[in-house]
C-alpha cells in the first residue's frame, strides 16, 4: 500500500474516532508524518501509533495529536504555546490551524532535527527555542492557547499564568507507570474550569533541576 493510501485510511480512522474539525483533518492530511519519524520507521508514517524518535521520546500517536488539535479549538486568530516539540509534528499540524505557533523543547538534538524539518517544510509562522517549558515561554508574553505533549504530575502554574483569560490549555496529567488524564483547562474571569477528556500515556515532562545529578 502506498503512504497515500495509507494516510487517506488513516483519515478515515480519525474520522470513526471522532475527529469532526475539517480544519484539523486538512491539516493531518498536508502534513507528512513520514519526514518526523526516523528513516526506518517511514512505512508506518500514517499507522495509528506513537513511534520511537531517539532520546527515548516518541512522537505521539495521530489520534491522540489529532483530538488534542480539535479540543484546543484553536483558529487562524490564535497564538499557541507547544510544550514538548519533540519530532516537531505536532507543532506543524498546529501551524497549520492556528496564526502563530510557539514550541520549547529540552533535548538541543531533537530541536534542531525539528527545526530543519520546519524550514524544509517552509513552516514560517512558527518559533522554536530550547528550554525548560514548565516555566512557559521565556519572554512570558500570553497566550490564546497552550498545549502540553509531555504529562506532569502537577500543572506548572507559570503556564496558567502565560494562557489569556477565555483561553485553553491542554495538558496530560499523571506521574509515570501510573493512569495519566488529559485534561482541559480553561482560563475564566471565575477562576480555572477543569474537564478531563480521557486517558492517555506520554513522555515525562522533565523540567530543569528536577533529575537527580550524579557525582561520577
Ligand atoms: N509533540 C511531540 C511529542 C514529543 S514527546 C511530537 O509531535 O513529536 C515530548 C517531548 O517533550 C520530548 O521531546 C521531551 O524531550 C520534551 N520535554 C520533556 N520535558 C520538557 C520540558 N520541561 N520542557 C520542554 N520540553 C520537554
């Protein structure tokens, strides 16, 4: 089976799963999955799985990138907060639904393999930077939209902090080994409002300081 075929079956999937947001299914459409995954993985660019990126990162699952894409119900008039850039996917799926994307990433190897694909890719309304993103962008401007590829225990407050009143953050919580829940968080002139919109499994967010450093 070709990829296209294989990407055509794999929309169909997102569509069965619920995925309704035409904007966020062209999006998944004109993105090409197969140039954020390592050579050997291209021919399961468009299967319904997370796989493997080096580091011990993965690059989520379509279906988890896709429903947390439709549930920050994000608009061309949006700028977006990515914690977690990782392969990059998901921030160029972002850059295709949204004005502006922001994503940080810990890992200086991962960035920069991202960022060549976001040139390669011509994605321009998008900025990367290295750094801890628990702490939210450096220079903490505020933000339409936040979104969170990697589950804390806690959710950092400097990213509620960063996120506009009326806007929405996405974030898996949970520690590792242990049920992680996507949750959404909204901003309102009352206070945080909490959904949780289901179980999922990602990546640690490792924030800086927090790894034990060894004496060798
Ligand atoms: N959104 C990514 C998924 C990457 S996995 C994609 O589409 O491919 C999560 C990523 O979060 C990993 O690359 C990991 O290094 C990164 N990460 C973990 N803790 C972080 C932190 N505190 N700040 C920034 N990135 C972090």
């Amino acid at each position: 089976m070709t990829l296209e075929a294989r990407k055509i079956r794999l929309l169909m999937q997102l569509r069965r799963a619920g995925i309704t947001d035409t904007a966020v299914l062209a999006a998944i459409e004109r993105v090409p999955r197969e140039r954020f995954v390592p050579p050997s993985f291209h021919d399961q660019a468009y299967e319904n799985l997370a796989l493997p990126i080096g580091l011990g990162q993965t690059i989520s699952q379509p279906e988890v990138v896709a429903l947390m894409t439709q549930a920050l119900e994000a608009t061309k008039q949006h700028t977006v907060l990515e914690v977690g850039t990782g392969s990059g996917y998901q921030a160029a799926v972002l850059s295709r639904v949204c004005r502006r994307v922001y994503t940080i990433e810990r890992h200086a190897e991962l960035l920069k393999q991202a960022e060549a694909r976001f040139a390669e890719l011509r994605l321009h309304n998008l900025t990367s930077r290295r750094g801890d993103g628990s702490r939210g962008w450096p220079e903490s401007q505020s933000f339409d939209r936040i979104i969170v590829t990697c589950a804390a225990e806690l959710t950092p407050e400097p990213l509620l902090e960063q996120l506009r009143e009326g806007g929405c953050l996405i974030l898996p919580v949970g520690g590792q080994g242990r049920t992680q829940e996507l949750l959404r968080l909204r901003k309102t002139s009352a206070g945080i409002e909490r959904e949780e919109l289901g179980v999922v499994r990602f990546v640690p967010l490792v924030a800086d300081g927090s790894e034990r450093r060894s004496a060798g």
